[in-house]
C-alpha cells in the first residue's frame, strides 16, 4: 500500500497534523509503522478510519467514538460488527421514543379544553396513581420545576389544577420515552406554545436523522479499515 507521511494523512481526513497524532495516541486510529529514519509510516487505512472517526463521533459523540475504535482493533470481525451495530440500535431507539413522546404531545393537545372545575383537581396521592407513578416522583418533579401544584390547606397538602395535571401526564410521557430532566424542562417549558413543543420535538427527530446518516457513512469506512486488519484465520471473518 501507499505509504503517507503525516501531513498527507491530515490533509485527506481534514484533521491537523497534531490531531491525527493525538487520535493515534488515543488508539482511535490502528498504530502507524515508524521508518528507519523516525517518521510514521500511514496507509489509507488510516485516512479512513479518521472518517469513521469523525462520522461515529457525530452520531455517538466523540468520547464513545474514541472508546469504541479504541477497542476496535485487532478484535474478530463480528465483534466489531456487532459494536458499531449497537449504535445504529441506539440511535434507532432514540427515534421510537421521540415519536412516541411526540404521539403523546400531540393526543393530550388535541383534547377539547374546558374550563377547569374544583371537582376536576387531583391530589398528590390521585394524580401518582392515574400516571403510574410514586408520589415521590411527583416531589421530584416539582423541585425540578417541572409540575407545579397549587397548595391548600395548613398543611401544605398539594393540589394539582387541570394544567398541572396536563403538565404532569407529558412529563411522565417523556419521561418514559427516555428524556432526560433537561430536555422534559424545554419541552414543558414551551407548552403553552404547543407549537413550540411540537417543534422541539420534530427538530431532534432531524438531529437523529443527521446522525443516523452521519454513522451509515462511517460504517462504509470502517468496514474497509477492518476487513483489511482482521487476519484471514480470525474467528468471525467471512
């Protein structure tokens, strides 16, 4: 194969000089042969595992694309495939769980609205079991800003209205769907703008569109780099 010198290597992968020898370092790239006279020996190889690099770290972000090329080589063929396909399963989990929080957005904002009744309110204890949920998580959620009860009484005993009711069944729906508290706080942030809700939610749909591209990419690269460094007689070849 083509030999490269380093600064070939960084002009074809769009990384700096210092970077490719960083990521080699770090294991990201497979070690390049030192020549008699010092210098690293690269190949393509290694111009395409920096893009798989970069597409991996697009769509699982560059610590777990660090961690996961790292571990790449030298290993069987099948196990290797079997890494890079838990990221697709993830990203395609991601997806099913934007949707399904966005289905549930959109059944609670298209019930009709009316006006709220005393007899409609909801204790703590009320509201936990119509969601399925512990009274605790309810606490939870109103320290993190995220449902807001009303409070009665002397004793401070919550009361939950028709919008902290809303409020709270989206938390639990996206909450379920594998959000984490930041991303549940923007969304309910912008729900008395339920287009901004609806929008919050398309868009991440086209941010795991992006990186779902972005590792199909990568894929096309890697599978190069490892058919080459897999050796013939290693179990999972094909």
């Amino acid at each position: 194969m083509e030999v490269l010198r380093t600064a070939e290597v960084a002009r074809r992968s769009g990384y700096s000089l210092q970077q490719v020898r960083d990521l080699e370092r770090l294991g990201v790239v497979p070690p390049a042969v030192r020549q008699e006279n010092g210098y690293r020996a690269y190949h393509e190889t290694h111009v395409l595992a920096l893009r798989a690099y970069r597409g991996l770290a697009a769509a699982a972000g560059p610590v777990e694309a660090r961690r996961l090329l790292a571990e790449l080589w030298g290993r069987p063929l099948a196990e290797a495939a079997a890494a890079v396909g838990a990221v697709h399963v993830r990203l395609a989990r991601e997806r099913e769980e934007t949707l399904g929080a966005l289905e549930a957005l959109r059944a609670i904002q298209a019930e009709p609205g009316a006006p709220e009744q005393e007899e409609d309110a909801m204790t703590i204890t009320e509201l936990a079991g119509a969601l399925n949920v512990r009274p605790s998580t309810l606490r939870f959620w109103e320290q993190e800003g995220l449902v807001v009860p009303e409070r009665v009484t002397s004793l401070r005993a919550r009361r939950y209205g028709v919008a902290a009711i809303r409020a709270a069944r989206v938390v639990a729906a996206l909450r379920g769907s594998g959000y984490g508290i930041a991303a549940v706080r923007e969304i309910v942030g912008a729900l008395p703008r339920l287009e901004d809700a609806d929008r919050i939610l398309r868009e991440r749909l086209d941010r795991i569109a992006v990186r779902t591209v972005a590792l199909l990419r990568a894929g096309a690269d890697l599978a190069t780099v490892l058919d080459h460094l897999t050796p013939p007689g290693n179990p999972g070849r094909p």
